[in-house]
C-alpha cells in the first residue's frame, strides 16, 4: 500500500487532519508511517476564510484523517 502513495510523490494532493482542518500541497516525500513532507502549501481552518501559506511543511502520520490523492 505504501507503493501506491509513493506513485504521488511530485503530485497535488489534498490532506484532511484530525481537527477538521485540511491541508493542500505537492508530496515531496512520504514514509510508512504516512509522515508526509510537502511544498507550496495552504492550510485551510475552519472558520477562516484565506488559507495560511506555506513554502514547506512536514505532517505528522498519526495527524492524518484521510488523504485525497
């Protein structure tokens, strides 16, 4: 299963998190823990209208509700 999400790497994708907030970037790198490294990302909070903007950020695999490939 890991296979299949490396197949991504240098794709958009879109993150959702564990406290409703979601996160939008290109995968740089994943590992088997779901840990996720990404560029050019926005980071979308409930209630807040503009998403924050990031050149990098790394997710923590155990943050992860579901990933939208």
């Amino acid at each position: 299963m890991y296979d299949i999400y490396k197949s991504f790497i240098r794709k958009r994708i879109k993150i959702k998190l564990n406290d409703n907030s979601s996160i939008e970037g290109d995968l740089i790198s994943i590992d088997g823990y779901l840990n996720l490294a990404l560029q050019h990302v926005l980071l979308y909070e409930e209630g807040i209208g503009e998403p924050f903007v990031f050149r990098s950020c790394l997710v923590k695999g155990s943050n992860v509700e579901c990933i939208a490939l």
